[in-house]
C-alpha cells in the first residue's frame, strides 16, 4: 500500500508542476504586452488556449491522484512527496529556459521541501482528532481564512514583480487549504452527526467550498501571470497545508492537547518554510527577469 501511495503521490507532484509550467506559459503569453492581470477577455482566451486546458487537465487529474495517495498512506508520508512539485518546476524551467539552477537556488528548494516534510510530519503525530465542530466557531474561523485570501489577492493587485506573484499565490494558497478544512467539516458533519450542525452545516460548507476553489483559481493564474511556475507552485505547496492545518485547529477543534513543544514545532516550521519560498521568489533567476510585470 505504502508503495503504491509513494508512486501517486510522486506521480501527482509530476502532474502538478507540468500543470503549472503550462499554464504559467500560456498566463505569460497573454499578459506580455499588458499589465500583468488576466480579465475577463484574457480568460476567455485562455480557455481556447490548448497549453492552458492541458494544464488544468492535469491539475485535475493531479488533485485525484493525490487524493488516492491519501486514501492508502498516512498525511505524513504523502503530503511531504507532493512538495516534490517545487523541483521538478525548477527542474523543468532550467531545462525550458537552458539556465542551470543555482547552488543558492536548490538549497533553498531543499529547504522548502524540509520545511513542509517536517511540519507535516509534527502536525500528523501530534495533532489528534478533532471534538465535534461548533457551527459558529467554523463559519468565523471559515470567514477570517476567507478575509486572509482577499487581503492578499488586494495586496497582489497593489504590488509589482516577485512581491506580486507571491500576494496572489498566497491568496490562491490561503483559498485552496480553506477547501481542505470545508471538506474535513463536511466529512466530520456526514459521519458524526453533530448535534449543532443541521442541514445548512452541509449546505454553507459546499458553497463555500466552490466560492474558495474559483477565487483561489482566479489568485492562482494571476500569479502566474505576475511570476514563474516553481515560485507558484513553492507558494501552493509550502502554504496550503499551513493554512488547513491551522484551521484544522480552530474550525475543527483538532490538536486542542498539542504540547506547547509541539506548537514551537510547528511554527518553527512554517516560518522555515515562508522564509524559503519568499527566498525563492526574491532570488530566482526567472522570478528576476520577470521583475518588470505589472
């Protein structure tokens, strides 16, 4: 089992990074006379446009290899290989491009990697099930990761180059981890039953839930647009499961008896991890020559 979840999830990761190098070639073809901001027209034509459609073919059919992986194996062996997307975009982009990465630029990958692998692993050791969520509890944590994904997407649009892409991927990113507590409160509601959580605690959920996967997907391709596919994609993987980890805690009510050893952990993590993808995003070669876009 264990080895059919390596290989699918590592297949996903593949999946992801083609995703987004595709996508992100088609984003800059439309915006390379512009302003770096794909509008309605610019939609419209990426959905005509074949490298962009392919992408989000496998974006797709990523997100459901991923998901088969985690039926098989735990979180803790399967979300650290769906980093494994960080590389292979750098890899793919040095290939595109004919640049060789920079020792700087693959310690810096490593390092995200170690991030995610590490908070990931703490995260399923010392976070333990959830109580049964409180439904005004999970609609105002629901409502601030919400408000989070729009500051940032305001701030995208105010910023220039790097600072940018990295606004609106961490919109997409803040929406998309939004997607896993929603989902996780749905589940918990359809399989426990909880007293508080009537029908409308399956229904506000499911909206929510396609609210927070086309806002994330509009922050997304204004990344793209705005950035390099490997920086997109150190944002998405490095963020998402920070922000659905967290809720996790303040939607579900999981980890309540985390030690603060454990909290130190986690948040040691994630700065480790922010710090790495904020490298890459200043430092890339790519991310440099895209600077100009606005």
């Amino acid at each position: 089992m264990t080895v059919a979840a390596v290989a699918l999830a590592t297949l996903a990761a593949v999946m992801f990074a083609v995703s987004a190098v595709l996508q992100n070639g088609a984003v800059s073809d439309i915006v390379a006379t512009g302003p770096a901001i794909v509008g309605r027209t610019g939609f419209a034509t990426l959905a005509r446009t074949r490298g962009w459609l392919a992408g989000a073919v496998l974006a797709g059919a990523g997100s459901v290899t991923h998901a088969g992986a985690l039926v098989l194996a735990p979180v803790a062996i399967v979300q650290p290989i769906g980093v494994l997307a960080v590389p292979f975009a750098v890899v793919i982009g040095a290939w595109r491009t004919r640049v060789r990465p920079s020792a700087g630029l693959v310690l810096t990958v490593a390092t995200c990697l170690a991030a995610v692998a590490g908070f990931v692993t703490l995260a399923d050791v010392r976070l333990g099930a959830g109580t049964q969520p409180r439904f005004a509890g999970a609609v105002l944590a629901a409502a601030t990761a919400a408000g989070l994904a729009g500051i940032l997407a305001a701030l995208g649009s105010r910023s220039t180059g790097w600072l940018r892409c990295v606004a609106f991927a961490a919109s997409g990113a803040t929406a998309f981890g939004l997607v896993s507590a929603l989902m996780r409160l749905v589940s918990l509601h359809l399989t426990t039953g909880a007293d508080d959580l009537d029908d409308i605690g399956v229904l506000l959920p499911v909206a929510g839930i396609v609210v927070a996967l086309v806002g994330g997907g509009w922050a997304v391709q204004q990344a793209h647009a705005a950035g390099v596919p490997s920086v997109v994609v150190g944002c998405l993987t490095v963020l998402d499961p920070l922000v659905a980890v967290v809720l996790g805690v303040t939607m579900l009510g999981e980890g309540g008896s985390t030690s603060p050893g454990a909290v130190a952990g986690l948040v040691g993590f994630a700065v480790l991890g922010l710090g790495a993808v904020l490298v890459l995003a200043r430092h890339h070669p790519e991310a440099r020559a895209a600077a100009p876009r606005r």
